[in-house]
C-alpha cells in the first residue's frame, strides 16, 4: 500500500515537472504551424531532405515540410531488409583493406552541384571509422559507389564537394603516419599527418578517383568547405588541436585562443600536380563500383596515391587563426564569406576571402606553422558576431544575406545578419542542437524557406521508448523576420549533417523498373525458357524466376547437405513497385529484394536433410501466399539425381517396382 | 470538444489555403500532385467496345505474316508473357494464347498488352478476365512495336496467314 502511495506521489511530481516544461516548449509553437506542414493524403512534400543516419551508416530521406520518412538508403552499413551486403552482389561494397566492413559511422552529405546549384544527379556520404565516401544514384536510391581512403585516420571533414563536383574532399579528423608505419604514440609531432585527398569526380559517370593528397602538419580537419563564386578554386577546413596533442585532448587540445582555417588552393594544387611535383606513393585501398546493368559490385584493389607536400610546395596552403576549436567552416552564397565556428568561442569570426586574397598578396602574415604561412587574423576578418550564444557549430544561409548558427551549448538556433554581423533573431530547440539545414543553404542560390535543426539530446520530446530514444529533427519556418518552430519528426541513427532539394529537380527522373532486356548478369535466367540447376562440384546455381505469382523452378531435387547453392532470381516484373523477396529456410543471411528487372544472388549451405520451403517476402498480389517453393536437400554422397521444373516439369516420384 | 473543432477547422483552412495556393508563384511540387480518388465511374453493361481502351484503333494486318515481326514476338514471349501464358489452350496464370486472334480484335490485343491498367480497370472482357484469372497481369511495359509483334506471334501460333 505505502508502496503504491510513494509511487502515486513520485507520478504526480512527473507529471507535475512535465506539464511545466510542456508550457514553456508549447509556447513556441503559434497557430498556424499545422497548416504549414500537413501534407494531404496523396500529395507530395515539398522537399526532399536527405539525412545522414549518423552510427546507422545510412542515409534516410524525409519529405519537407511533412517529417515523413520517405525511404533509408543502405549506404555503409548492412541492410538486410533489402539484402544490402547480404546478396552476392552488393557484398563487394562493402570490401575494404580490412575485408568486409558491415558498419560504418556516416556523418556529412553532399548533393551534387552544378555552377553552384544542386542538380540532382548524386549524394555523396562519408564513412568515419573506416575511412571511405560513397556516392549515391539519385535516379535509383542505390549506393553506386564506395571508394576507401588511404593515409586517414577518420573521414569526418568530407565529402564537401567544389561548385561544379570536380572534386568531392576527405579530410582526416585523427591525424595518423603515412602508409602503414609502426611508430610511437608520442611521436605524434615528427609522424603524424593530416592528409586531405581530393577526388575527382568523372561528370559523366560519377565515378570517383583520388587525384591528389594534401599531407598537412598534424592536427584535426574538423569541417570542410569549398569556394565558390570569386572562391571558386579554394577549400577552407576547420581545424582544432593544432596543439598536436596526442592524449587527453579535452584539455590538451584546448590550450590555444586560435585554432587555423586552413585555406587550400586547389588550382594551384592542380598546377602542381600537372608539373609532376607530386610524390607518387605505394599503398592500397578499395575502390568498390556498381553496375546497373549486370545488378552487380565489383571491388578493385588501387595501390597508388599522388603526395603534396605544402611546406615544400609554395602558395598552395595558407593558415588563417580562428578562435578557439573552429568546428563549422560555411561559405556563404556570394562566395565572399567564410564562418568559423569555434566550439569553445564567444563569437562568430567572419573571414573576407577579398581580404584573405590582399593579406597573402601582401603577404601579411604573423608567422609560419611547420611551414606553412600564417595570414594576419585581423588582416582576413570581416567581422565578429559578438556574444552570438554558446557553443557554435554550423553555419546556413538563406540568400537573402542572413546566416543561420546551430548553438550546441545553448540549443538554439540564431539567425544574424552577414553585412553587419549583428543577430537578428534567436529560436530554442529541443535539445543540444547539431547541424542544420536550409534547403540549398550551402549553394548560390538557397531556398531560404525552412532551416531544420538535427538535435542530439530527445529527452522529452516523443513518448518515451525506454533508455534509447530516437533523435529528433525540428522544422522552423525562416520565411518570416521571425524563425518559427512548425514541426518535430524522430530520425534514424544520429542525424548529423543534412542536406534537401526542390522535389521538382529529382522526383521525374526516379527510375521505375530495369529493363529486363538491358539485364546483363551473369546468371540471369530471360524467361522461364532459361531457367536451369547446375551443379559444378558441391556448387549448386539455380537461375530462378519471379513473377506474379509464382517462383520458378519451384520445386528442386538433388542437392546434398554442405553443398554451397547459389539463388540467382530475376524478377521478370516489368511494372513499377512489384518487386520480389526470396527466402529460403534457415538460409544464415538476410532475404533479397529483387526489383523489377533485376536479378540477385542469396548464397545458402544447407546443414542438413529435409525439405526447405522458399518464398515470396514481398506481398505482390493476391496469389502472393501460393508463391512458394520446395528445396529438397539429401544426404553428401547419396544418389538422388538433380531434377527441377514447376507445374509439368517438376520432378515426378519413380515409380516403384 | 473545443479541440477537435480547432482540428476541424484548421484542417479545413489548410484545405482551403490549399485549393487557392500556388496564385502566382511558380508552383512547387506539392501543388502539382495529382488529386488522388478521381477514379471515374464506368458502366459495365454500357456498350463495349470491342477494340478496347488505348492508341490502338486501327492495326492493319499483314498478308503473309511477317517474319521478322513474328521472331520478335517470340523472343518478347520467352521474356515477358511466358511465365503465365501458354501456347496451348491450356489456361496457366492467365489464359493459353490458342485462338486468341479469333476471340480479340487485333486493336484490343494491342491496348490491353500496352495499357494493361486502364483495361484492367474498364474495360468489361478484361475485366471478365481477371474475375477467372484472379491475378492482375503485370504492365510489362511493351512498346508499341513489341506489342505488334506479339501479336503478329499470335497470329502465327493460330495458324493465320
């Protein structure tokens, strides 16, 4: 009883507490954010916002201003709701120098650009823990490429790409030797190196390749940016621990007032390059591709890199002070502007890439860092946005001369005027704030009409879900002299940087269906005519179809247990959303998703005798339930011949005699 | 109560904001989406039309078949029609191709092969069809000169000349 009392009274206090802090966060919301975000039955969002799923290692894609989740791109990570990294032909992208890798910690997108303006063609994402980018098909929502990075400790400033994608970049956050060296931890000043690789982007195909690295003086690239407009041409990075601490960063890394931007010229890397003053490296890293037309990756090994060396190569690298653990590096639509944001500072510098230009004409410079020139920080500055907030992270901007800063320390957003530096309004957010988004907010011409927080701390804001909660994104309407908050939606993993374009400029080109004719996979079967069993030693390949409804061979005689047998269907739908699954029983691996005109490979080893029915997963019609099979499997060495078919064909019981 | 009427309305001003929206601006993606529900009532028992619902109102035939559009057919059949039609009479998924060109205008072949969902959807013999059949026979996404093969291969698979 008192038992009960206590815990009546302890329920009261909650609700007491909540119903509290319920009014503060409801006062935010006015009127008429509902109408802003409901999105009728049968109507389409907006926006597409794609979303980095963080430690999900994909990226999921939401639809602005409605919050719906549209669909999760497996990018790094397994998926096995659509076999990613499961089926025989998605795991070789998965394939690194340290084998198969079936996580990774994705952390930045970034959409493709032309003359500075999203163009749809592609997304790129970064791979944090084993350091790689991917790029992604915006016709088919497919990964089509992953290609590893050498000589990194942790991709995290990447892939901020150049106004026309000529080169998408891959700065390393942990500093590390060259190659593969065996050196001291300590010695982390004479060793360590932070490279930043610029890989160049093929306009017609996507396909990446890594032009050249920048080895840089170690220390942390944070963030990254390029130029554009008159800055076209530059790379800026967020830098911290230019200390070169190599323990107890927190404090350690934390010493100095300024940190650098670093300022790269990649043109004239470009010159260098070009004039063969590069240094050509050993060294090995994968480089994974996917082709539409056979349904399948395949996985190369590269074994060379291009060194720049800027303490040897002049006029390439500059270093501009900015206080104090810089995290953002944001440049602004005109091209003119560059914003760092130092984590642990109490404002906002403002660089002038006019200035920043003057100041290395003039070569004003208070020093040199391990070779590298040091700008004047007064010499770049445009100006200081003075006590903005705590904690400043990220940086967009709405075309209409405004920024926007994300303030993890004191969760809010603040809108300020880039001229003058002055704030011009300042919103919570609900809670700890990370990145942030306007729709085109990095490129010449944003749609200044929403900015979405990603925050990192949920807390209260959804029913509760036990110990792990989902991270929440909120939407805020800039269109206004006042950000108003209209809208929150959970997301998957932990959304970091995102990015979102007018629906108008992806959603005509999505890809309905392959076209089965076009089908150049090595085991497709064109029809059922082609279906066919074959045995080669213990490995069994089954070229099997699937239509509404029905999977043929459906019924299959003469494997052995251990055998290794290959599922190689091809769906022979030629109508949008009819995909097929498979799955066969006890099959140590996920299903396969077969999309019209498509054909996939589920790899199974039986470990024993018996039946093992396979099916449908994917409810494709009304029959959807009949569309099923049997695998007969007998025991190693036993005479049961190998028979298939389905209907006629399949294999009769020899009469006895 | 009070707030369910705050839903109501708010919904209908939304809905409303909706139907004027778009003025004019350029209109964004959301104003174009196509009004779901417009599904059009049609009278089963109304005349029907023995040449189907599509392009197809007039399909010339050959005399002798034509080879090449006969072999095209065949290789488009293997493919795409295989699966759940036989050759035979013999009803498989969907009915067995024997006698299909005496029992469908040519016209009829064609728009239900290149617009199999309208048909499905009104068109009373394929309508009929799909009550036996039970299954709704994929779009298989033919052009228009696949669709005259197939049925130039009909028409041979039923001894025509």
């Amino acid at each position: 009883m008192k038992h009960y009392k206590l815990m009546l009274c302890a329920l009261g206090a909650v609700i007491a507490g909540q119903s509290c802090k319920m009014k503060d966060t409801g006062n935010v919301v006015q009127g008429d954010a509902a109408s802003k975000v409901y999105v009728a039955p049968g109507k389409y969002d907006e926006f597409y916002n794609f979303v980095s799923g963080g430690f999900s290692g994909q990226v999921s894609v939401y639809g602005i201003p409605s919050g719906r989740l549209l669909k999760v791109i497996p990018v790094f990570s397994v998926n096995p709701e659509n076999g990613y990294g499961f089926s025989e032909e998605t795991k070789p992208m998965l394939n690194t120098t340290a084998g198969f890798v079936p996580w990774d910690d994705e952390h930045h997108l970034a959409l493709s650009q032309t003359n500075g303006e999203h163009d749809g063609r592609w997304i790129f994402a970064n791979a944090n823990n084993t350091p790689r980018v991917a790029r992604i098909n915006l016709g088919t929502f497919k990964t089509d490429e992953i290609l590893e990075i050498p000589n990194s400790g942790g991709n995290h400033s990447s892939p901020f790409i150049t106004e026309n994608t000529e080169y998408v970049i891959a700065g390393t956050r942990f500093s590390v030797p060259l190659g593969e060296a065996d050196v001291p931890i300590s010695s982390f000043k004479e060793n360590f190196k932070s490279v930043a690789s610029f890989i160049n982007v093929d306009q017609g195909t996507g396909n990446m390749k890594i032009a050249f690295q920048i080895a840089l003086p170690g220390m942390s690239l944070d963030l990254s940016r390029a130029g554009k407009g008159p800055s076209h041409g530059w790379f800026f990075f967020s830098t911290y621990n230019t200390e070169q601490a190599n323990t107890l960063l927190e404090v350690n890394a934390s010493q100095k007032d300024k940190d650098f931007i670093v300022a790269v010229n990649w043109k004239k890397a470009e010159e260098y390059v070009k004039a063969g003053k590069g240094t050509k490296m050993k060294t090995r890293y994968y480089h994974n591709k996917w082709n539409e037309e056979t349904h399948s990756a395949t996985s190369e090994l590269e074994q060379e890199v291009l060194v720049l060396d800027p303490a040897e190569l002049k006029d390439m690298v500059y270093m501009i002070p900015c206080p104090k653990s810089p995290h953002g590096c944001d440049v602004d639509p005109s091209g003119e502007y560059i914003v760092g944001s130092g984590k642990l500072a109490a404002l906002i510098p403002v660089f002038s890439f006019n200035k920043l230009m003057k100041a290395i004409n003039d070569k004003t410079f208070e020093g040199e860092y391990q070779g590298i020139p040091v700008v004047k920080y007064e010499a770049a500055l445009h100006g200081e946005v003075q006590k903005p907030g705590l904690g400043p992270l990220h940086t967009e901007f709405d075309g209409k001369g405004n920024a926007y800063t994300s303030f993890f320390l004191s969760s809010e957003v603040v809108k300020w005027s880039i001229k003058d530096v002055k704030v011009l309004d300042r919103v919570p957010t609900y809670y700890s704030i990370g990145h942030l988004c306007v729709p085109g907010g990095d490129t010449r011409k944003p749609y200044g009409k929403y900015v979405i927080a990603y925050n990192k701390i949920t807390k209260d804001r959804y029913l509760p879900t036990g110990p792990e909660l989902a991270q929440s994104a909120q939407l805020y309407d800039i269109s206004g002299d006042k950000m108003q908050l209209i809208l929150d939606f959970p997301t998957i993993g932990e959304p970091h940087y995102a990015q979102a374009i007018d629906a108008k400029v992806i959603k005509d080109r999505s890809v309905k269906i392959f076209d089965i004719n076009k089908n150049k996979h090595q085991y497709v079967a064109m029809g059922e005519k082609e279906t066919k069993v074959v045995r080669n030693g213990n490995r069994v390949d089954i070229y099997m179809t699937a239509i509404r409804s029905h999977l043929t061979p459906d019924n299959i005689e003469g494997v052995f247990v251990g055998d290794e047998v290959y599922f190689h269907v091809t769906n022979l739908e030629q109508d949008w959303d009819v995909p097929h699954g498979f799955a066969i029983k006890h099959a140590a691996n996920a299903e396969l998703l077969i999309m019209p005109g498509e054909t996939s490979t589920l790899k199974f080893v039986p470990d024993r005798t018996g039946i093992y029915p396979f099916y449908c997963t994917d409810f494709c019609s009304a029959l959807h339930q009949e569309m099923q099979g049997y695998l007969r499997v007998s025991p190693k060495g036993s005479n049961v011949p190998l028979k298939y078919g389905i209907g006629d064909t399949a294999p009769k019981a020899v009469a006895a005699k | 109560m009070n707030r369910k009427n705050m839903v109501v309305l708010m919904l209908s001003m939304s809905a409303f904001i909706y139907s004027c929206g778009g003025g004019g601006e350029e209109k964004s993606v959301r104003d174009q989406t196509p009004d779901p529900g417009k599904n059009e009532y049609v009278d089963p028992n109304k005349d029907v039309n023995p040449k189907g619902i599509g392009k197809f109102t007039n399909v010339e035939l050959t005399h002798p078949l034509d080879v090449n559009m006969v072999k095209g057919g065949e290789s488009v059949y293997d493919v795409k029609c295989s699966s759940c039609h036989k050759l035979t009479d013999e009803k498989l998924v969907g009915p067995g191709w024997k006698g299909v060109t005496d029992r469908r205008q040519p016209e009829w072949v064609m728009n239900f092969v290149t617009n199999v969902d309208e048909m499905l959807d009104k068109d009373a013999e394929a309508k009929a069809m799909m009550e036996v059949c039970m299954v709704r026979m994929p779009n298989q996404n033919l052009t228009d000169a696949e669709a005259r093969n197939i049925l130039e291969f009909m028409r041979k698979n039923d001894g025509k000349n």
